[in-house]
C-alpha cells in the first residue's frame, strides 16, 4: 500500500513509500540504521497527563476544582488548621495547600456519611 492509498493524495513523490530497490542514489557513507531526530522523539515514551495522580498534574491548588463558600465555627477552624500541621508533616516534600485540606477532608466525609449523620443528630438535626 502506497501512501496514495494511505492518505488519498494525488502529488509529487516525496520518497517516503520507496524502498531499497528504487534507483534512489545512496553515499557510500550512509548508515542505512541511522535514525533521524524525528524517529528517535517517536521512540521515546510518552507520559499521559491524565493518568498521574492530581497533585503531579495540577498546575496549581485550584485547578480542576469548583469554589464553593463554607462557614464554619471556630472549633472547626481550629480542627482544620491542625490537620494541615498533621498533613504538612506526612507529606513533608509536597505544599499542602489548605484548599487541599478541606476537599480531602469532606472527601473522607463523604465515604463515612453515617458518621455525619450522628453529628447532624448530636447537634439538634431531627428533633423537629
């Protein structure tokens, strides 16, 4: 199959579906294992951004998250400031942003949904 077939292009030829038995001149210097720069870059392997994990892809603390306004009480402000000390010091080479902080805590929240409900208990929620 010539690249006419390929691509459906009727032009001059570029040489590019000639093989070894075309008349093509070669210098007796030529290395027929020689590879050009641009073969060489399709060799290398190419890292698919969407399969790193989201702190390496990320281009900064916001990105690929939506804002939302919380207000909490002080007790839990409190709370949130000593998981970013305890989170900072796991992962003591990575900046912890505190944007990180909250949406990894109300992730965790979010696969222990019985636990906020007993806190919604414990606060009043259902006595109605």
């Amino acid at each position: 199959m010539g690249k006419n077939d390929r691509y459906n292009f009727e032009g001059t030829d570029d040489g590019l579906d000639s093989d070894d038995s075309d008349t093509q001149s070669m210098s007796p210097n030529t290395n027929s294992t020689t590879q050009t720069p641009d073969a060489a870059e399709d060799e290398s392997p190419s890292i698919d951004t969407d399969e790193l994990p989201y702190v390496l892809r990320r281009s900064g603390p916001s990105d690929g998250r939506n804002r939302i306004t919380v207000s909490i009480p002080d007790e839990v402000k409190w709370q949130l400031e000593d998981f970013k000390r305890e989170a900072s010091e796991e992962f003591e080479n990575d900046t912890v942003y505190d944007l990180d902080v909250r949406d990894y805590l109300i992730r965790a929240g979010l696969e222990n949904t019985d636990d906020a409900i007993e806190l919604m208990r414990a606060d009043g929620f259902g006595l109605k």
